[in-house]
C-alpha cells in the first residue's frame, strides 16, 4: 500500500490559520497523534495524521467557514508567499501553485486553461484516504490566491466536490504586468515552467473548437472525464484529426492513443451525435 506524505510546512501554515480564527490547533494535533515538536522543522508526516489533524479542525465549522480559512491559508504558507513574490502573471501563479510536485502527492492533479478561465482537477489517488475540509479550503484558497498579488478575489465555481474529486472553474481578475512576458524577466518564467515540470502549453484554445460537443467543464463533470480526457474527446468531436488533436494540445501521439480507451469507456453509452464522432474516431484508432 502506497505511503502519502506531507511537508510539515503546510501542517505548520494551517496551525497558524487555526490561531487567526481562534481555533484550538494544540487540540486539532494531539486528535492526530501530532504535537508542535512533531511538527517542527524540516520533513513530513503521513497523509492519514494530515486528514486527522485538519478533520478535527474543521469540527463545528460550515464549508463556508473552511473555505475562509483556506482563503487565509495562502496569506501564510510560505510556498505560495514565495511564489507571489515573484510577480508573475496570475494565471501562472494558479498554475504553479496547483502543479508543484511533491506537495500534495495524495491527489491527481490537472488544470485547463481557456482564456482568463482556468479548470483546476483534483482526484485522490487510489489508496489514499479523502479530506472533505481539504476541498472546502481548496475552494477558499483557489479565490483568495489572485490577493496576494495585489488583485481583487478570483470568481470560484465548484463543478464537483466528493469523496473522490473536486472539480472547479476559476476566473481570473485582469491585471496588468509592470513589464512583458517576452521581456527582461523572461528567465523567470523559464525557471518557472521547468521548475515545476510544467506541462506544455495547447496552441489552439479548447473554447475556439467549434462544433456541438459540450465544453470542457460540462465534460468532465458530467462524464467523469478528466480535462485532458476532456480536452481529447472535445477535438475530436469536432472532426479534428487525432494526430492534430496531438499537436493542438501540446500532446505526444503516445499520450493521446493512451487515454483512448478511457474515453471510450466513459462515452460508450451517450446518445448524442458528437458523443458518436468520437466514438468513430476512438473505435477506427484502437490496434
């Protein structure tokens, strides 16, 4: 069985959000076998103590009270204070803060971006054990985080919250850059995209695909596809070839033939005429 760990800064970063809401941290902690000496420094601790320790925070407190206090979060985790120093675009700090690796191993993790609208996906991974308070923090944090650039709140939309995944549409505030991304500081964002093992960018936004197939959020919340899955099945519905569809979405051949089976169990049985155009095209590409 897979071990999930957490770096015991983040554990830190909601031990002082629980203390600006008045919340009883010492007591969350020891609910979880944990302690502030446990706590301290480098290193991590298990995913099971995490979800213990931010359960029992949660206790006697509505989602709109969690996602309050997820808001806070990104005031103190010091990850994404760092991040915001930089100030970079606010669309790439959403995605830096969702896509760094190593944080949040427990969860799968994939975002979508279609203009000023990014799809943020989160699936917990087999093996590991759901935290409800997580995702109603998320849902806070993913509107307050644009703040600590000095903007107004993001507009935060929850396509789908379970036990298993979260799925939400943030909108972007506008903002303007005190320089170009083509510009001086243009190391930075190639620090950025390869420190964080970022993936490529698609050169042909998902929105400008024409045709009658659902957009990408109603794909993936209504079929339980995810957005790259998504993404695949929204191209080829509107007759673009799969090896374009590749290139479209910055994907190599072999990822896009590998999420076809997936996308064809998931479409088998819709009975809408771009549900079979994809269907054609998956059935006509499998060996």
């Amino acid at each position: 069985m897979t071990t999930y760990l957490v770096q015991k800064a983040a554990i830190r970063a909601w031990v002082l959000t629980m203390a600006r809401f008045g919340g009883d941290p010492e007591g969350s902690l020891a609910a979880a076998g944990l302690s502030y000496a446990a706590i301290a420094g480098r290193g991590t601790v298990s995913w099971e103590a995490c979800v213990a320790f931010l359960e029992h925070s949660a206790l006697g407190k509505t989602p709109k009270d969690i996602e309050q206090m997820g808001a806070e979060y990104t005031a103190v985790f010091p990850a994404i204070q760092a991040l915001a120093g930089l100030l970079v675009p606010v669309g790439l700090l959403y995605r830096m803060t969702w896509e760094a690796e190593g944080l949040w191993p427990m969860f799968r993790l994939s975002s979508s971006t279609e203009g000023n609208t990014i799809l943020f996906d989160q699936w917990v991974r087999d093996g590991a054990i759901p935290c409800p308070t997580h995702a109603h923090a998320t849902t806070g944090l993913l509107r307050a985080l644009s703040r600590r650039l000095g903007l107004p709140e993001a507009e935060v939309e929850v396509l789908q919250l379970d036990d298993r995944r979260a799925l939400w549409r943030v909108r972007l505030p506008p903002q303007r850059l005190l320089y170009r991304r083509d510009g001086g500081p243009a190391e930075v964002f190639r620090w950025a995209a390869a420190g964080l093992r970022m993936g490529p960018r698609s050169s042909v936004p998902t929105s400008e695909i024409a045709g009658d197939a659902p957009s990408v959020a109603t794909l993936a919340s209504a079929h339980q596809l995810t957005l790259t899955e998504a993404r695949i099945a929204r191209h080829l519905a509107a007759g673009v070839p799969l090896a374009q569809t590749g290139k479209d979405l910055g994907l190599k051949a072999s990822v896009v033939r590998a999420h076809l089976p997936e996308i064809l169990g998931k479409l088998g049985t819709v009975d809408a005429p771009w549900a079979g155009r994809v269907r054609g095209v998956l059935e006509g590409a499998q060996p």
